[in-house]
C-alpha cells in the first residue's frame, strides 16, 4: 500500500509554535508521529514525503529512519538540508527527488498522482483528472502560507492538516 506525508519537521522545535502543535516538546512531538507512523505504515508499504521531513543532524535524521517503517521515497522541501549534506545516507530513502507521478488504483480506479513538495496551480493531466499531492502550506490557517484560490484535485499531505500521520490515496480520497 502507498502513504503520503509531508512537513513532518522532525526535530524541528519552533515548528511547535508557529503551527500549534499539540506537543509539549519537540521530542513527545517525534515519539508521537513515529508511533502514529508504524501504526499504520507496515514494512512492505511504500511511504512518499513530499518535502521537510527533519530539521535534524545526518546522523538523527537517519537513526529516525530506521525506526519508521515502511520503504521511503523523499520528495526534496524546501527545508531538507540534512539530504543535501556530505555525511547522510542517502540509501535510507528509495530515492530523492524534485518531483514525481506514478499511477495508483482506489476502489477499482486508476488516478494519476503527481507528488511535488509545493502546491502547483497546474500539472501533468490536471484537465484529465489527475491527482495533485503536495505540503509546505502545513495547515494552511492565518499564516503567510496560505493557499487563496481553491485547486481541484489537488490535496496537502502535510501532517498539520492529517492528524500527524501518513495517509492513503483512498483516505484522502475518502473512496470506500
């Protein structure tokens, strides 16, 4: 099965005030969404990031991968530096990328995704139906962020908006 996430901000301890959260602490913030994560992520499920997955070090960062399960894909955000560093493990992701599209059956359906960090105002089939997932706007209430016009079929992963877990294409779809 496929999940989708993004703007986890692992580590990230203002993201706590300037998005909200639930959390005392940027730690109780990691535990949680990691427990969340393995909850309904199961080993062979693929798990696609769509940007700002940690603020942490190289080597926290990849001991936080470790603990999650799931085979990871990383669509490249805009605050993903640990990727860019000399020192990480890039083999902890599947890959890393700007962008991507895969294809994806719900119910009997086939959509075609299209995974970018940020939200675009077109895509690649948008006219025919495709399917825009994206983060960065976290949870899109008051903040600099904000998205002001409306985008059919185009949907934030972001954890603010998600319950700060990964979802499925059929979730967000709401098919049964």
């Amino acid at each position: 099965m496929n999940f989708y996430t993004a703007d986890c901000h692992f580590f990230h301890r203002a993201i706590l005030e300037y998005e909200n959260r639930p959390f005392p602490s940027v730690d109780e913030m990691n535990e949680e969404m990691i427990k969340k994560w393995n909850k309904k992520v199961k080993a062979k499920d693929a798990v696609y990031i769509l940007g700002d997955f940690s603020f942490g070090k190289p080597e926290l960062t990849e001991a936080l991968l470790d603990r999650l399960n799931g085979k990871k894909y990383l669509i490249i955000g805009n605050h993903d530096y640990f990727a860019h560093h000399k020192n990480f493990d890039k083999t902890k992701f599947e890959w890393i990328k700007a962008y991507h599209t895969l294809s994806e059956n719900v119910s009997g359906e086939t959509y075609h995704v299209i995974l970018f960090h940020y939200p675009i105002a077109a895509w690649e089939r948008s006219h025919y139906g495709s399917i825009h997932l994206y983060g960065h706007l976290h949870s899109n209430e008051g903040s600099h962020r904000r998205l002001d016009f409306e985008l059919k079929n185009a949907f934030n992963v972001g954890v603010d908006v998600r319950n700060f877990e990964p979802v499925s294409l059929k979730e967000i779809l709401n098919k049964s």
